[in-house]
C-alpha cells in the first residue's frame, strides 16, 4: 500500500514538474481576425455578368434506415416558408423584400447579376440542383434492457453547375454532400427513443422518422448554406478566422520577453476592436528593404472595389496589412537579440518566429511564413505545435496558388475581376 501511496505521489510530481517547465516557456492561443479567403476555383475570363436558375428535385424524399431505402415521402417543394426567391437572393445579392435579412452577395467577384437570363455571349448561368434528398436513421446499440435505439439525420445534395447562357454549355460543376444530424423529437404522438429489438427500431423510424426530424429544419439549414457554399467555390469571402499566435510566460526573465508580450497584447486588444496598436514609424522606415522583399509595401487598390461592403473589407485590410508589418518587424528585431542556447530564451525566439509566420500567414505571404516555421523549425522545439501551424498555412496556400501557374504568374484564364484581391 504504501509502495503504492509513494508511485502516486512521485508520479503526481512529475505531472506538476513538467506543467511548471513548461508554463516557464512560453503561453499559445488562437486569434481571430476577419480575413479574405482564397476559393477552391475562379471564374473562367470573359465573363461579365450572370443569372440564378433554382430546380428542385422532382425525385420524393427518401426514407433510409440504416443506409437501405425504406420508404419515400413527399419531394421537396416551394411553400411559404420556402421560397424560390429565398434562395436566389442571397445567391445574386439582390433583395425584394424589406423584410428578408438573410446574407446576400453583393456580387460574384465584380460580375453584374441579371435578373432575366439574357442570352449574351458573356453571361453565366448559376444552375443550382437540390438533389437526392433523405431523412435517415442509424441504429444504435447500447446495453441497457431496451439496448436499441437511434440517430438521426437529414441528407441532401447541392450540385452547382456554371453555364454558358448562348450555348448551354457546362462550364464548371461542383457537388456539396451534406449530412446533418438532428437530435429526435419527443413531442410527437407515439414517441418511443429505445426498442428491445432491431426489427422493431427499424419499423418505428421507417413510420415516423419525419414526425422526428422537422421539416423546416431541412429548407433553413438549405437557405442558411447557399451563399456559403458558392462563395467557398468560386467567391472571396471575408469572415472570421483563427490564427495561432504565442506568448512567454516567464517575462521577468528577461525585458525583451515583457516587450514581446505586449505586442501580441496589442494584438489581442486589435483584433477584439479595443484598440488600435500604436505604430512605430521610424522601424518602418528604417526597414524599407525587408518591408519590400516580404510584401509587405502597401498599394492603393480601392478604386477596384465598387461594393461598399468589399470596399470597407478591403480597407480594413490595408489597416490590418500596417499594424502587421509593425508587429512582424518588432518580432524581428527582439529575435535578433535572443540566444537560442539559453533555454528561456530559445522558447522566446520560437515564440517571436511562429508570431512572425502567422502574421505572414494572415497576409496571404505563405511564402514568407513558410520560411519563418522553417527557422522555429531548426530550434528543435515545440515540433507538433509547429506542424499544426504550418499544416494551417500549406491549406491556405494551396488555394491561392489556383490562381497561379507554374512560374508564379496569374493565371491567363483568370477572370480580371479576381486581380483586385490577389494584389492585396
């Protein structure tokens, strides 16, 4: 017993002893920042303006338990919660009705939405298919007396096809599978949640598994994800997103680590809207030579967006484009002053690279990013940390690069209407 007593205690120890190691190194979070993201693909050149064209499925609504077809019900169709008009809003970013506040946009990249499908030699049709809509069941077991029971889901495809308005000609396609679990409704007559046998779970949600799963639930969860879907696809969109960024946690140690901490502070405070760091001027000018080989000179483009909103996305951008330039320039030169022999100070330099490669990040400078991991790379510290954030940065990458051919030129079949946010 007491051998026990004593392997607990030098085990609790070891816990406590490592936490304490490492709560000296250094203190990690996530930030988020309203930021444009890249798409998966772009819009071919040529084409000016476009047109939204819905079609439901005529196919009924089927009935699956367990991956096995086991009934159908009623096809999906319009009523007067759903809406063809509902649908085509936020996709063509007009708006009919006072009342509707759903998300609109404003425009695909720069094109010119056209109520009526015109046949123009430079007008894109958006086709959007819902297709192969399903409430389904999945069996589950447990060990209780009634072990059987249930989960639920509704499934649904969203093709979007891309077509030339003269000739009819598929341009480009792109199927969304969604499945969305929904917990099961007790309210309804003859609820049952658990079944002694298989058979009879089975036989119960063929029945009722429509009464479980709300049907507005199905046409909202549609609406809501629309505009999110093409816009991923094909659009820039500007929303919120996390970036990993790096405290130390020892500052006493030494008065670089008090200095480093506040700027990531300031950073913090920006990015929740409290306050705006204050820019150092003289570092800015006095690093003119690394502003320019990382990107980081700051162009007038905002004669390119029409689009208060985009305008006012863009302009933040800018603001965000000088703070980060301040901040990566302030990482910069504590790293340069930091040993990477001393343990303390090897765990702040880390801290300062993986700031500064985030903020590259956040940029759209993979590039630079990249080569900043590399260099907290070479540290030997911190590795698996290290690997999250340069996966997050190779994802972000990938999609830029789309726009770009093998020598690193735009794209000579990219719509001009994209250059406005690949010149940022």
């Amino acid at each position: 017993m007491k051998k026990r007593i004593l392997i607990l205690v030098v085990a609790f120890f070891i816990v406590f002893f490592n936490q304490k190691l490492s709560a000296q190194s250094y203190k990690s979070e996530t930030l988020s920042f309203y930021n444009f993201v890249f798409p998966e693909s772009y819009i071919p050149a040529g084409y000016k303006t476009y047109g939204v064209k819905m079609n439901l499925s005529d196919s009924p609504i089927a009935i699956l338990i367990d991956g096995e077809k086991k009934g159908t019900r009623e096809r999906l169709s319009y009523n007067e919660f759903f809406k063809e008009e509902y649908l085509i809003r936020p996709l063509a970013g007009t708006v009919t009705e006072v009342s509707y506040n759903g998300p609109q946009i404003s425009s695909i990249v720069d094109l010119n939405y056209r109520s009526q499908q015109l046949k123009a030699q430079d007008n894109l049709i958006i086709d959007v298919y819902i297709n192969n809509v399903a409430y389904e069941g999945v069996i589950t077991v447990s060990n209780s007396e009634t072990p059987y029971s249930y989960e639920t889901y509704y499934k649904y495809d969203v093709v979007y096809k891309l077509r030339n308005s003269v000739n009819d000609n598929v341009i480009m396609e792109k199927t969304f599978k969604v499945k969305e679990q929904k917990l099961s409704s007790g309210s309804s007559e003859g609820y049952q949640a658990n079944f002694k046998t298989k058979p009879e779970a089975v036989n119960y949600l063929a029945a009722n598994i429509d009464k479980n799963l709300i049907y507005n639930d199905l046409i909202n969860h549609i609406q809501k994800n629309m505009r999110i879907r093409l816009m991923s696809w094909i659009g820039v969109p500007f929303y919120l997103d996390s970036y990993y960024f790096s405290r130390i946690s020892k500052e006493d140690k030494n008065p670089l680590f008090v200095k480093l901490n506040q700027d990531v502070d300031a950073i913090e405070s920006w990015c929740k809207g409290k306050s705006t760091p204050k820019i150092d001027e003289e570092l800015l000018n006095s690093n003119a030579e690394f502003v320019k080989n990382n990107n980081l000179v700051i162009i007038d483009n905002s004669k390119a967006f029409h689009d208060e909103s985009d305008l006012s996305n863009y302009n933040n951008f800018k603001d965000k484009k000088k703070n980060l330039c301040d901040f990566i320039l302030k990482m910069d030169s504590y790293a340069k002053q930091l040993d990477a022999n001393d343990k303390g100070q090897k765990a702040a330099l880390w801290a300062c690279y993986v700031n500064i490669a985030s903020s590259f990040e956040l940029l759209h400078n993979y590039k630079s990013s990249l080569e900043y991991i590399q260099k907290a790379r070479a540290l030997d510290y911190q590795e698996n940390r290290l690997k999250y954030v340069e996966t997050d940065v190779t994802k972000r990458q990938a999609n830029r690069n789309v726009f770009f051919d093998a020598n690193g030129e735009i794209k000579k079949d990219v719509n001009s209407n994209y250059l406005k946010y690949l010149n940022l």
